[in-house]
C-alpha cells in the first residue's frame, strides 16, 4: 500500500481543522509537518477559536503533527508529496510558484485565488513544472450537489434558466460559528475582527470571495457553459470597522442561462436552502448544508429525490488524492485548474465589477495567451 507524506501551510483560514482530520484519518497519508504563514497586519485576539493561532494548536495537539516555524524551510527539508494549503488567499499564489518549482503536489483550500490573474499564475506554474495543483470544494464531496448536475444533466427541468445561491453564516469568526467541530467561536467586537485577515481586502478577505465563489463554482457547473459578463454589489452591513464586505451579490450573464449569487456574513443559522435551478419544466432545490434534494414539478408535486451513493474516491479531498496517485486516474473536474480558471473568471469580474459600478466582462482562460 502506497504513502503519501502531506504538509500544512497555512492556518488562517478556519476549513484547515476539518481539511486535516480528512488527511490525518486517511491510512495512506502521513502529515510530517505544518506551519503558519506571516500575517500581513498583526490579529488583536489572538489565540480565539478559529483564529489562525487557535487553528495551528489544535490541529497540531489534535493530529500530532510537528510544527516548523518557516514554511520554505520545511518544504525544502522534508519535500513532502504534497503541500495542503490553508493560508489567507493573497498567499496562494507564492505557495503554489514554490512548490512547483520542487515539484511539490498542491491542495488549494476555496477559492484557487481571488484575481484571475493569480490563478493564471498558479496553473501556469504547475503545468510548466508538471506537479498538481488542485483546489478543494467541499460542495465536491456533497451527494445533494453531485445529484442536482445529475438531475440537470439528465433533463429533470428541462433547459436551465437561472441558477441561484445563497451562501452564508454569522461570519468565519462570527457569532455562534462552528466549523465541522465542536468548539463555538467566541464573541469579537467589531474592531477585533478587523484585525483578522478575513475582513480585509488586502489578505483576499470579504463575504464575496469567501461565499460568492461558492456560486461562481456551482453556476459554471450546472450552467455547463462559460459565463459571458457579471455585476457585483458590496456592502458592510454589521461589521463597520473592516474594509472588507459582510454582505455581498453578483448576476452573472452566461450565454442561456442567467446566476444570482449572494454571499453573506450576517445570517442567523440556516435560514435558507441553496442552491436552487430554475428550467422550464421545473426546479430543484437544493439544502448544501444537509445534501438534502427536492424536485418540483410543472404539475404541482414535490419529491425528495435519493441522492446517487458516491464513489470512494469523492468521499473526501484526502481519498480523492490517494485515489489518483494510485491508479493515476484524474480528479473530479470540479477539482482540476482548467475548471476552477473558468469559476474563478466569474468572481473577479463579480469582484471587479463591484469597484468599478459597472457590468464586467468574464475574462476567462479563452482571453488570455499562454
């Protein structure tokens, strides 16, 4: 039976607690090392739940994994098999160009990047090295969101027309959040999180790259075509402190079909079911949060629909990567740079279109030479 030897770099973003148990519990994965990123501005509550302090702690203590205070130094020493990346998003870009060029395999956690100019950057730097470069989306491993595709795919409504999400929380660092663990984050002013990368433009922080790109990567999916153009809107609605949205919404243009995505850090528990598919003959509406599928149709009858079991190797990020390292299979598309380029062209003209107040082409990989 094959090992693989996997490092962390990264603790900032609060997935990587869940992230690592998948790769820590994998019989076929040994984590040799982790380490933490610089932040760019200093954190005022450092060592709160789901800060990047308390997140290096417990998934160290939790999975015994040894701590290196540089992370270039520890990939150069230890020149694991692959690098699993949890830093702000402004530091994917660096990870990634270090690690193709020791040929050193890469897990992005979502999004790949924020500019559609640093993922060009990223899947450059790993197609000229040959290493992988992946991204992980939980809604990858969700048998609700596999099943919806399917159901599209299939012609269960008929031609899509729109498709909508809504994706959000109380925050990252919010109010009552827990993050696939049984610790609850504690209360933060508005001034503490500020502090956070997560609030901050500069780090790749803000609702809509947290949460839109949840809708940029499920539209492209289910439209099943590039989208053209988008409009972005954002807005600090609690959190006034910070320079980064809590409230955030794009309508994205694709050639058929149209998206509405909204992303948002002020909303008590789950109050609303995503994503939904609008086609001619029906909807689907679908729960992320419990996988839960329902079909609605032109004659007025609703069904809950049994998700199709998925295979082993979409049961997590850590199978789907021993899965292909062994049989040399590829990974899920919606794992892979070419699909993610595309996803990630929604968002940065979302992004870009919310500072200029215009409607923004989608540069996506067809734009670009190289």
């Amino acid at each position: 039976m094959n090992t693989y030897r996997v490092c962390i770099v990264g603790f900032a973003h609060v997935h990587i607690n869940d992230v690592a148990a998948h790769f820590a519990e994998h019989p076929q994965i040994s984590l040799v090392g982790c380490a933490d990123t610089a932040p760019i501005r200093p954190e005022s509550k450092r060592g709160a739940p789901y800060t990047r302090a308390w997140n290096l702690r417990y998934c160290s203590e939790r999975f015994g994994v040894p701590v290196f205070a540089d992370w270039q130094e520890m990939l150069a020493s230890l020149a694991p098999d692959l690098c699993v990346v949890n830093s702000e998003n402004c530091y994917h870009v660096a990870i990634t160009e270090f690690c193709a060029a020791r040929g050193i395999g890469v897990c992005i956690e979502k999004p790949m990047a924020t500019t559609l100019a640093d993922g060009l950057r990223m899947a450059r730097a790993s197609q000229a090295a040959g290493s992988l470069l992946m991204v992980n989306w939980p809604v990858t491993w969700n048998p609700g969101m596999q099943m919806i595709k399917t159901m599209i795919d299939r012609g269960d409504i008929g031609r899509v027309i729109e498709i909508k999400t809504r994706m959000g929380h109380t925050g990252p660092l919010g109010r009552g959040a827990k993050h696939k663990i049984e610790q609850t984050a504690e209360p933060m002013s508005d001034m503490d999180k500020a502090a956070t990368w997560w609030h901050q433009h500069e780090c790749g922080g803000g609702a809509m790259a947290d949460y839109c790109c949840y809708g940029s990567v499920l539209s492209y999916w289910y439209a099943g075509e590039s989208a053209t153009a988008a409009s972005g809107m954002r807005i600090n609605s609690m959190t006034l402190a910070a320079d980064a949205e809590d409230n955030s919404a794009m309508m994205v243009r694709f050639p058929h079909c149209y998206a509405v995505l909204e992303g948002t850090w002020t909303t008590v528990n789950h109050t609303f079911k995503s994503p939904i598919v609008y086609g001619e003959r029906g909807a689907i509406v679908g729960d992320y949060k419990t996988g839960k599928v329902l079909l609605y149709r032109e004659d007025g009858t609703v069904e809950e629909i049994e998700n199709d079991p998925l295979p082993p190797e979409l049961r997590d990020v850590a199978s789907a990567y021993v899965h292909h390292r062994d049989t040399g299979e590829p990974l899920h598309h919606t794992a892979l740079p070419p699909f993610n380029l595309e996803a990630l062209a929604i968002l940065d003209a979302g992004l870009r279109s919310a500072d200029s107040g215009k409607v923004e082409m989608v540069k996506n990989i067809h734009w670009q030479i190289g």
